[in-house]
C-alpha cells in the first residue's frame, strides 16, 4: 500500500496522503514518498498547479507518535538526519516552483498543521480543527516554526506555538493561518475551480517567479531587496511569456498559457 497517490488531470496534479488508518501520520516513510511525489510534479510538463489533498476524516495528525518512540533510541546523528528528512519536506513545498494549494477536509495538527500552513493556498471544511500540540508532549514545534514566524509573524506564532491550542476552521482563517473555509460538501468544487483558474488565466512561469521572489526577499535589507526586484523585473521582461502576454493584450487576442 502506497502512502502517498499522485494523479493528474487537466494540468492539476493532486499528490493525496493516503494513511487515513493512521490519521495520516507522519512516519519516516511517509515523508518519503511524499517528498518523491512533490519530485515528480515538480518535473512534470502535464503539471501546472498541485493540489495536495488527504483521504479519510483527518488530514494529518503530524508526526506518528509511535514511531518518534522508536526514534528515542537513535543517536543524535540519526535523529538529525530523520529531522533533516523532514525539513527538507517543508521546504521542498515552500520552494516548489509550482503552486501548492492544500485541500484540508478534517483535523491538520502540529506537523499536519505546518504541512497545510506552508502550502502557497489552502482551502478548509468548518469542522476542521488546526494548532501545534508539542509542546503538551514535550516535544517542540522546530522546523514549522521557521515557516509559520513568516507567515503569521512572532505574535500569532507564539500564540500557537506555546499553547499548544486547538483553533477552529473561522479562527484559523481569521489568522491567516488558512485562506478559505468551504462547507465540506463544496470543498472538491472549490479547489477545482481555483486551481484550473490558475492553470487557465496565469503564466506558470510569473507565478514560479513571483513564488521564489517572495521567499528569497524577506532574507534582504530594504535596498538589497529592492535592488533584487528591479533585477527580477528586467528579467522578467525578457522572459517568452512576458513578450507573448504583453502581445497578446495589445492584439486583444485571448492568452493560452
């Protein structure tokens, strides 16, 4: 049994956490695949826009407590490298020069939480619940916490991280923590039509572009950011689907990305 399924259709590769016995937990194989899985989209021409999505009522109940267990008995090193295993996951999708927009159809917590937040969009159902749980088992919220400290700032992330709390769907929306929340019944409806909205009116290229420039700039000062924006800008003018959106608008001619 595969962990992770991956599909396409219509340019919308879906990459679905398939270990619904296990509420999709997290296990060293699991990230895996799922890092093999973001691989495979990331170098597929039929692919424009993923989804990433969960079977069953929850969508990841973070990392599988059993097997952190067994990890207790590594070595540093080996613990380090299981860890490495998992940043690398989340950076992988931070990075992914592709759109990634999580389809959250039950509970994301701790790891499973971090995995929705990192996503470029995410959609949820109102019975959703969302937080970082660790620090109630001893455990820490270390490598999600790089990306949520970007996404939500040091007040909202302290808010989550030290508590430990559950939110609902509306208050995670609130945050920022998640984009939409959709009744359960019009989830797949509303990913679908976001995501081949995106396939249909948007250069895959500006949006790869505009996706890194987002993550490389909050690195700079003010005047090193802005020196690498004027350098994207030229560069992007020069880029095919510039030439051919700017010729397009001008001839009044409808743009097939």
């Amino acid at each position: 049994m595969n962990y992770v399924n991956y599909e396409v259709a219509d340019r919308i590769g879906t990459i679905t956490l398939n270990r619904p016995d296990k509420r999709n937990a997290l296990s060293g194989e699991m990230v895996v695949e799922l890092k093999s899985a973001l691989e495979r989209a990331a170098t597929d021409d039929d692919v424009k826009v993923v989804v990433l999505a969960a079977a069953g009522d929850a969508f990841c109940a973070g990392a599988d407590l059993a097997y952190l267990q067994q990890l207790q008995n590594n070595t540093y090193e080996e613990n380090l490298a299981d860890s490495a295993s998992l940043m690398a996951l989340f950076k992988m999708i931070y990075q992914l020069e592709k759109v990634v927009i999580a389809k959250v159809q039950g509970h994301a917590i701790a790891g499973g939480c971090g995995l929705a937040t990192v996503c470029d969009f995410s959609f949820t159902v109102p019975e959703a619940k969302f937080g970082y749980t660790e620090v109630r088992i001893g455990f820490i919220p270390a490598i999600v916490k790089v990306f949520l400290l970007r996404k939500l700032g040091e007040g909202k992330s302290k808010e989550l991280l030290l508590s430990g709390d559950l939110i609902d769907a509306e208050k995670a929306e609130a945050m920022g923590l998640i984009n939409w929340v959709v009744a359960s019944e019009e989830l797949d409806e509303k990913v679908g039509a976001f995501a081949a909205k995106l396939v249909a009116k948007n250069s895959g290229q500006s949006m790869a572009l505009t996706k890194r420039m987002i993550a490389e700039v909050q690195n700079l000062s003010l005047d090193d950011g802005l020196q690498h924006a004027a350098e994207q800008n030229a560069t992007a003018r020069a880029t095919e689907d510039c030439q051919k959106g700017i010729a397009a608008f001008l001839n009044k001619e409808k743009i097939s990305w």
